[in-house]
C-alpha cells in the first residue's frame, strides 16, 4: 500500500465528491498562506442525507487506502462537515452556511488548484 502525498490525498478527495455530485468543489492550495494545512477542499451537499453520504463515502474510501482523519467535526444538520486528514482538510457544507462562512473569500490569497461546478 502506498500512502498518498499531499497534492494525491487532496485530488483523490476532490474526485470521491465530484463521484458522489457534491456541488461547486473547490480545491484551494494554502500552504503559502497558512501553516494550517496544505489544502483545503471545499463542497456543498444538496441534503443533510447527501452531506452524510459524502462524508461516509470520503471515510471508507480513505480507509481503505490506509488514510484515516485525525478527527471528523460537526454533524449532517448542521450544515457544516469538517474532515481533517492533516494535510488536507475538507470542509462539506449546506448552501446556506457556504453562503454565510464564505470560506472562498477568507482564503482569497490561496491558489485555487481544482474548481468544479
């Protein structure tokens, strides 16, 4: 088993969304502006049942490439699902809570590395 690099975990993540329809998935690279993580990759699920399907999705499939999240935040209802793999993290979100926390905008000096519609 090969453990995934950086760049690899967070374009696997963007590609498991984009699998299971998550909505405008943007992958941003912030390494240069934060020593928080490398990436960040953020999503909009359409449900509370989809945001849990998108996360359970990201959990198994990660798991089973020997990847596992050092700690999973925030529940399906409340519209905001945060997975941190360290390196990457993964911010799911409802629409209105995307719209409300403008992620997109606080890290306007990121550079966008991957944008789906």
């Amino acid at each position: 088993m090969t453990l995934l690099n950086a760049s690899e975990l967070a374009h696997a993540i963007v590609n498991l969304l984009d699998d299971k329809q998550a909505e405008n998935i943007l992958l941003l690279d912030i390494n240069s502006v934060s020593t928080l993580a490398d990436y960040f990759v953020i999503a909009t699920a359409n449900s509370e049942r989809q945001s849990q399907a998108l996360t359970d999705t990201l959990l198994e499939a990660l798991r089973a490439q020997g990847v596992r999240p050092l700690f999973v935040e925030g529940e399906r209802t409340s519209g905001w699902q945060l997975i941190d793999y360290g390196s990457v993290i993964v911010h799911l979100f409802s629409a209105g809570k995307r719209e409300f926390y403008r992620l997109e905008e606080l890290w306007k000096n990121a550079q966008v590395v991957v944008r789906v519609q």
